[in-house]
C-alpha cells in the first residue's frame, strides 16, 4: 500500500526514479548517477529501450495534436514526468493558445523540477498527487482553478499505469476519474506488456523493482479493460507507433515497442 | 514533404534541379531517428532547410564569422534534441560529402546523388569543411552547455523537493506538537520499560504534577489501591508486545491525595520494522461521567415519584434470589394494591393521588425496613415485598397483616385526612417448585382473591386453587376456538317411560373434546361459557344440532320421542333466543313438540317480564318447556302453575333414597309421590333423573312417576349408538 497522503512524501535520492529514468531514456540529463546507472543496465539487456521511449513519447504528442484538433483545451496529465520537450502544454498551445494543462506526477523531485520550469505560467499547474487516490487528483484545489471538469477534457495516463499494481486498484482509480468527466471527454492512455517480448519484460519489471514504482506488465485484453464506458476512437488500442502515425513514420517491428496505445471518448 | 530521394528521382532532378532541397532530404533521413525527442517530420525538414542556407550563406565569410555561424548551427541541432551523438556523426557524413551547388558558392556531392552537384571534387572543399567543422564544435559545446543546465535543474529540482518535504515535516511534526499541547485529553508517552518521556499539559492538569514528577515516576508508580488485578495483566501483555492497545476504567491518586476515574486507553507503538518501542497512554477524567451514569442507573431503575425500587429491579432482584438460592430453600412475596385508589384520583385529583402513593410508599419502607426487606412499586397504586428465605407462610401473613395496619392508618394530605385501605396476595413457596415469574402470577392472582373478599384483606395462595383457576381461564379462552372447530360434540342420554320401558325423549349433552384434556361434560365448561357469555352460541349451536340429529332419528311427527335441549339463564335472557328456536326448527323440520327445552328452578324464580314473554312465546310455537333439576332451588311450588310447563325433570337426590325396594326410606317414597301427583295435577309430566337401580323404577313406576332417565336407563353416547337408544329396556 501507499503512504496516506497526509503524511509528508520522503526525497531519496539514493534510490532510481521512474521519471528520470525515463528522461535518461530520452536524452535527457535530467538525472542523476543512480538513474544512469539503472538505465544502462535496462538499455544493456534491452537495447530497443530507447527507441519504445520515443515512440511513447511521440505517440503523446499525436495523441494531443488529434485532441486539440478535435477541440479539446483542457488536460489533465497524469504521470507527467520530467517534461522534457514537446510537452503537452506545447503541443496544446500549438493548437489552441488558450489552452490549460495541469500535470500531476507522484514523484516529488519530477514535480519540483516541473514547477521550475512552468514557472508562473498562468495556463498550467503542477500537483503532487498520486493516481491511485484519485479524488484527491480530482478535488485538487489546483486542478479545480485551472480545469472546468463540467467541460470535455483529456486525461492521459501515458505510461503510468504500469507502475500500477492490482493491489492498488488502477482499474478502479481510471473508473472513478471516468465518472467525473463530462461527456465529449477522452482518456489518452499507454501502457507497457510483455505480449511484444516475452523474453525481456521480464528482467526488466525485476529491474524496476528497485525503483519506488515497480512496474506491472499487462495484456492487450487486461489493458483494453481500462476503456470501459469509454468509446476506442480510430485505430483502437494498438502497437504504439501504429496510432495514427506521421505520414513518414516508417515502423519496422512495432509489436517490439512491447506498448499498446489507444485514445478513448466518454459519450 | 521532404521524403529520402534515390535514383529514381533523377528524371525529376534534371528538369528542376534543387540541390539544397535534395541534401536537405538526404540530412533529415540521416538524422530521422537519432533525436531522443522525436519531432514531426516536416518540423525537422523545416529546420534543416533553414540551417543549410544558414551554411550556404556562410561559407564564403571571414573566418571568425563563419565559425560562429557554424557553432550556432551545432547549437540549434541540440536545440532542437538531437542530442544524440548520432545525430552528429550523421550530419558529418551527411555534409562532408559536399557542399550543393547552389548561391553563389560551388560544392561537392556524392557523384549518385544527381546532377546537381558538381561532378569532380577537384580540390576539397576547404572553406566549406571548415565550415562544417564549425558545426561539430557548436554541438559538442551546446550538448556539453544543456548537460550541465540540465544537471544543475534537476539538482535544484531534488533540493526544492526535499526542502518541500522537510517543510512538510516540519508542519506536521508542529500539527502533532500543536496537537499534543492543546489536547483536552491527557496523553502521556512512555517507554517500554515503564519510564514517562513525556505527558502534554492536560494530563499534568488532571493530575496535578509538573512535567518533572512524571518524568520522576515510572509508569507503575501510577498503580491505584483500588485497581483491579486485570488492569496490569493487560498493561504486561502490552508491554510485552501481545496486544496493541487496552482500553478501561481506572482511577489515579491525584498531587492532593483525591482519586480520579479516568478513561485510560493505553496503544502500543512500533517502528518501522513492527518491533515495539513506545507505550501511547489517552487518559481522560470521567469522574462526573460516572457519577451521571450512576444517576442515571438509580433512574433507570427507580420509580421516579417515590423513590423506591421500579418494576425492572424488583424482577432483577427477584432473578437474583432465584438464581443464588439453596437446594430447598423458600421465598415469599407480599403483594399488594390499594382498594379504590381510582376513585382517590378521580375525586381528589392526581396530585393528591400522587402524596398518598407516597405517603403509601413510606410506611411500607417503615414496616419492613426493620427486617431488612425492600419494597418496589410495581407501577400504578401496586408494591411489592420480597421476602427471601422464608421458612412458612405465617411470617408472611404477619407481615402482611402489618402492612395492612399501618396502610390503614389515615393520612394527611394538605390538611385534609385522606383513609385508604389495601389488599394484599400472599405467595410462600419453595423455590424448587417455582420460578420467578409463576411466583409474581401467582401473588398477582392471591390478591385478586384478596380483593374479592372485600377490603382490606390479605389471601394466601393456594395452589390447588390457582390450578383450578388456571384450567378455568384456560378453557375458557380456548371455547370460542372449539366451538369454531369441531371440538364440541352432542350426546345424547335417553328418557324412557316407566310404564312400557319405551322411549320418551332423549336429552341432548354438549361434550368438548378437549385435544389435552380429553372429553369434557358440561359441567367443566358450560359455567365458564355463562360468566364469558359463549354460552349464547354454544347453546345456539347444541340447538341445532340436537334438532338435526332428532329429526334424523324420528322424522317429523307431533307426537313420539322428543329432543330435550337445556338452555341457560343467560340464554333465556338473549332477546334473540325465539327466533333462534324457531330457525333451528324450520332448519331441522322437525316439529315443535318434538323438541323440549330443559330450564332450572333458579332461571325461573323471580322471573323477570322479558322472561315470561319469552317462556309464552315458546310455549305457543308448541316446543315443550321443562324445569329441569326440580327439588334443588327453591322448589316454590306456586310458579308452576304461572308457567306454561309440560314436563318436570325431578332431581337426582330425591332417589337415593329408593335404591332397593325393601329398605326404601319412606319419606322420600311419600316425597315423590307428592311430587308426582302434584305435577300430574298441574297437567305435567315427570321424568326421574338420576335413576341407577331396577329398585329406582319399581318403585317410581308404583308411585306412577312417567318417565325415567339415569345410567340404569342408558347412558349419554354418541348419536352412532342411535339403534340401541330406541330398542326398549
Ligand atoms: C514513464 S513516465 C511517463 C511520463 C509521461 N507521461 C510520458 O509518457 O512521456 C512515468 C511517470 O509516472 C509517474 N508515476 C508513477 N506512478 C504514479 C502514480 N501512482 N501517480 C502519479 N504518477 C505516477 C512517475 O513518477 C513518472 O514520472
């Protein structure tokens, strides 16, 4: 179980973080010995990693293009990480400038740096909470001033449920988000399975283990679940460069990205 | 729009040759893939272009400008997140092939990249090398720059999450503290071997110690006198680590000697690891808590106006003395009510009703206070005296008859003198033989008793008499059920004529077959259905009954065998007792004169008018009227002529005295006979009851008595044993 959120979240940096590993994955120097260190090891035994990192990624930021041409403003980014570039608040504001975005992340360190680097922007708002409570996502004082939830909006959980086990309940928590959106909302969402490579998913949920977010691999059809009351919208849940790519995006092998990827419409 | 170009394009190339867009495309599907941050494909072509004519436009600038365009360039690639090493190598290859023909510059391509670059590199390309070198050290240097902003951000981001955790911390640790100090509970906190560590100022106040005497005393110091023993067991199991936490009531000795009744809730506090490291004590004073719940026990079990014991507590008591009593032993309850207590309330109103209970109250607390007894009130004007131990009744009966005395004894309620008396039941038994609540109904049924002796009386239970009245109520309440149901039977016994043995009539007898009690004869019930007023439709229904079955036997006829049927007192008064007979005829068809209705001596004394028309009524539909058991009332002799009679049924008794023909006792012969002639003289005709003996009807036939009925003549049966009714004796 997870601590109580009222008893104050503990910074150890002896221990790898999700996020800045995964910011290491991307490039990133967001990060510190201890993340580097995890990582090189994850990228040894799987050396796609980086690659699935950046089709994650990108399919986010198609993900968000696709809403904000649909008219979508408002977004709720849940398991934000370390923005690293092409934010969603980037690539929503592209679209539409009014657009408002509240990245929430559990991880204290993530939320720290984002709020460095969103600074006093008016339209964005950073939170530390943890998905897993989600009422305490939803009746955030921040999210409240910066989202109407009597409006459609987006919550994404990309690459986030993953480090959620069943004994926390991440069906539950994506059902109690759903039934607080208002119509015409979508749930952006990607998740990690081992159905792509067998063979590597295992050593590498072991590797994350060590991380205060291990992670939990999940089946096309276990992750199909987390759509329930919600409309697939074209192409479905599918490999993660297979969602609507780039006219160019050539995708060689996409069940190795070993991520489904699906975008979803609450009627 | 940019898309990887190969030969096929040639054609194309040749018509409208563009060699920066060509290598623009032949950089961009160099680098595709090798930003971390991947970006839209035309986003990057855009870029690219943009950076090549940066280059173009460069190349043939003084050095030191050349160089700083190139470094920006390598910084805009990092820029824009290739950042990847490979993103550098790539562009190397990719622009050391040469520079494109177009601007003023020349350049070198790869001779299978078209026609658009020039086909012999003759001497490198020397500027543009340069140039491209440039290149390499802006993104070295830009990459090496962002590494170290990156670095330092998240580095900064760690720092403002810790300082943001501490703070956290901190504002929690100052909740608890802030907690702690303004707490109206007392906690206290302890270590595991009994030593205090800290107590927050409310328990310092409800003790009356400074902080430094409890820091002073170890956690068994605070051991009070009256504790029981269970209390420190509990605390040892804690301490020890086999329960998490106690929670009771205990008293602590205050600084000044006074004790407190405290709440206590002691927890036992683990670390990380579940070993157990401090003890948590809640301490909270429930001094007037108690004393309040205690008042409230008292309400809760006393009577409110006098102060005694309620009804809830004398059962409880009473449950007590049961449940402790010895093999053998006795008890013994005294219970009474006041007579006319009603009419004290009506006339003098309920408050004074309200002093006289109390005043009540008082005298009976004198009497038996002495000898260590309590008194309850049970509600309304009733008390209650529980004698336990008792060795007889007498000791009860003396009690009682004090009770009485000093109940007796008139009051004085506001000047004026208010007398009021009591009945009391008295019940003794064994306790063995009884229980609690047979006990109360059976003092509750004595004083009914009581008071239908009158005033001021006391009874004692009797158990045959409460047995008798219980059978009594019991079938009483069970009749209307049996008479619904199936349960009620007729008999019927005949009436035979003397002279010839043939029959005269048969007499209808109502039976209850009782699923208990078996068969019952009218005697166990019919008086109870006369007090309960069943009587009207038991008899209703034993009419018509009677009717059915006579008609089954003998058909319709004035003359023959009549039914006999007996009807009650209370029936002769039922205004609908006509029509009811006359229903039952035309229902049956049989003949009026064939049914004859049996009714006693006393129903008819005194008769009031309604009677008479009734008894003229009946007689003029043509149905027999009989005076049934004649000899036992008044046997006044003048009412037989007022009434419209045709048959007198001569009670049992007066033939005990003609059982055998020798030793007949000769007043009882003469007796009869006057009887006899008297009736025939009134136009009536006699049928002996009770006749057991060939003597019986000898004699009674000599005395020319008409008819006789008894065991001798045949039995009450079932109407089945229809055949042997009619043969003759
Ligand atoms: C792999 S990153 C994904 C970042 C971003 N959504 C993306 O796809 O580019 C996962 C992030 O989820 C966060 N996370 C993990 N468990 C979480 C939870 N229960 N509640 C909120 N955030 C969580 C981690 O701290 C990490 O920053």
């Amino acid at each position: 179980m997870h601590r109580p959120s009222w008893v104050p979240a503990e910074v150890d940096l002896s221990r790898p973080s999700a996020a800045r590993v995964y910011d290491y994955y991307l490039g990133g120097s967001h990060n510190l010995e201890v993340d580097r260190r995890m990582a090189r090891e994850a990228i040894s035994l799987w050396p796609d990693l980086p690659a699935i990192m950046q089709a994650n990624r990108a399919f986010l930021r198609r993900a968000v293009r696709y809403l904000a041409g649909r008219g979508i403003t408002q977004f709720l980014d849940i398991g934000s990480g370390i923005p690293t570039v092409g934010n969603v608040h980037e690539a929503a504001q592209q679209a539409h400038p009014g657009a408002r975005v509240v990245y929430v992340d559990s991880d204290p360190v993530a939320v720290a740096h984002s709020r460095a680097i969103l600074g006093g922007d008016e339209q964005t708002a950073v939170v530390h909470a943890d998905l897993r409570e989600a009422e305490t996502v939803l009746e955030d004082p921040a999210v409240r001033a910066t989202l109407d939830l009597d409006q459609p909006i987006a919550v994404l959980v990309v690459a986030v449920l993953h480090f959620v086990s069943e004994e926390d309940d991440p069906f539950g928590a994506v059902a109690r988000i759903r039934d607080r959106l208002a119509p015409g909302s979508h749930l952006v969402l990607s998740h990690a399975s081992d159905e792509g490579r067998p063979d590597a998913a295992a050593s590498h949920r072991e590797l994350y283990s060590r991380t205060p977010t291990p992670m939990t691999m999940r089946s096309r059809d276990e992750i199909a679940r987390f759509f329930d009351g919600f409309e697939l919208v074209d192409p479905g849940l599918v490999w993660l460069p297979l969602w609507r790519p780039d006219a160019s995006d050539a995708a060689q092998h996409p069940e190795r990205t070993t991520g489904f990827a699906g975008v979803g419409r609450r009627g | 729009m940019a898309g990887r170009r190969d030969g096929g394009d040639r054609a194309d190339a040749a018509v409208q040759p563009d060699p920066v867009g060509a290598l623009t495309a032949r950089w961009a599907a160099a680098v595709a893939g090798t930003s971390y941050v991947p970006l839209p494909p035309d986003e990057v072509a855009e870029l690219l272009r943009g950076l090549l004519h940066r280059l173009l436009a460069a190349v043939d600038e003084p050095p030191l400008r050349q160089a700083s365009v190139g470094k920006q360039v390598g910084a805009a690639l990092v820029d824009a997140h290739f950042t990847n090493p490979q993103s550098l190598s790539q562009t190397l290859c990719v622009l050391l092939d040469g520079r494109p023909a177009a601007g003023a510059a020349g350049g070198r391509g790869e001779p299978s990249g078209g026609g658009e670059v020039l086909p012999d590199p003759a001497p490198p390309d020397r500027r543009w090398n340069a140039l491209v070198a440039t290149v390499a050290e802006g993104f070295s240097a830009a990459l090496q720059e962002r590494a170290l902003c990156e670095q330092e951000e998240i580095l900064a981001a760690a720092a403002a999450a810790r300082e943001q955790a501490s703070e956290a911390l901190h504002v929690s640790q100052e909740r608890f503290r802030a907690v702690f100090e303004g707490a109206t509970i007392g906690i206290g906190i302890g270590d595991l071997e009994g030593r205090i560590l800290d107590v927050n100022p409310a328990l310092m106040r409800l003790l009356g110690h400074p902080i430094e005497e409890f820091r002073r005393r170890s956690v068994q110091e605070f051991m009070h006198p009256a504790d029981v023993e269970h209390v420190w067991r509990l605390y040892g199991e804690l301490i020890r680590g086999e329960r998490d936490h106690f929670r009771l009531e205990k008293q602590f000795l205050k600084s000044d000697g006074e004790s407190v009744w405290t709440d206590l809730t002691v927890s036992l506090l683990r670390d990380g690891d579940g070993r157990p490291r401090y003890q948590l004590a809640l301490i909270h004073d429930v001094t007037t808590l108690r004393h309040l719940r205690r008042q409230l026990e008292f309400e809760a079990q006393h009577d409110a106006l006098t102060g005694l014991p309620n009804r809830r507590t004398f059962l409880a008591h009473l449950d007590a003395v049961f449940g402790q009593a010895s093999p053998g032993a006795r008890a013994g309850l005294c219970y009474l009510d006041l007579d006319g207590f009603k009419a004290v309330n009506d006339t003098l109103g309920h408050e004074v009703g309200d002093q006289l209970l109390v005043a009540v109250a008082q005298r009976l607390v004198s009497v038996v206070r002495d000898r260590g007894l309590s008194v309850a009130r049970l509600g309304g004007d009733e008390f209650v005296v529980l004698v336990p131990g008792t060795s007889d009744s007498g000791q009860l009966v003396a009690l009682a008859e004090e009770v009485l005395a000093a109940v007796a004894q008139p009051v004085q309620l506001g000047g004026r003198r208010v007398e009021i008396t009591a009945s009391v039941g008295v019940v003794e038994r064994s306790i063995a033989d009884i229980d609690p609540a047979e006990l109360l109904r059976a003092a509750d049924m004595t004083l009914y008793w009581a008071k239908a002796d009158g005033r001021s009386q006391w009874a004692l239970f009797e158990p045959e008499r409460n047995a008798r009245e219980i059978t009594r109520y019991r079938l009483s309440s069970a009749l209307p059920a049996a008479l619904a149901g199936e349960d009620l039977r007729v008999h019927y016994q005949p009436l035979r004529r003397l002279a010839d043995g043939r029959l005269h009539g048969v007499e209808a007898l109502v039976r209850w077959e009782h699923p208990r009690m078996g068969l019952l004869g009218p005697g166990s019930f019919v008086g109870l259905a006369e007090e309960s007023g069943m009587i009207v439709p038991l008899g209703r229904h034993v009419l018509r009954a009677a009717c059915r079955q006579a008609f089954s036997w003998f058909g319709a006829g004035r003359s023959g065998p009549f039914v006999s049927v007996n009807l009650a007192t209370r029936q002769l008064r039922d205004e609908h007792l006509v029509d009811d007979v006359r229903i039952a005829l035309a229902d049956s068809g049989l003949h009026p004169q064939q049914l004859q209705l049996e009714i006693t001596e006393s129903a008819v004394i005194g008769t009031d008018p309604l009677t008479g028309h009734t008894l003229d009524a009946l007689a003029g539909m043509g149905v027999r009227l009989a005076i049934d058991d004649f000899g036992t009332g008044y046997s006044n002799l003048a009412y037989l002529r007022r009434l419209p009679l045709a048959e007198l049924k001569l009670d049992g008794s007066f033939l005990r005295g003609l059982r055998s023909v020798d030793a007949a006792d000769p007043v009882d012969v003469q007796l009869v006979g006057s009887i006899v002639s008297l009736a025939h003289l009134l136009g009536l005709t006699v049928t002996a009851e009770g006749v057991e003996t060939q003597a019986q009807v000898t004699i009674l036939r000599e005395l020319d008595c008409d008819a006789g009925q008894g065991t001798y003549l045949g039995r009450p049966a079932d109407p089945a044993d229809l055949g042997r009714l009619l043969d003759p004796v």
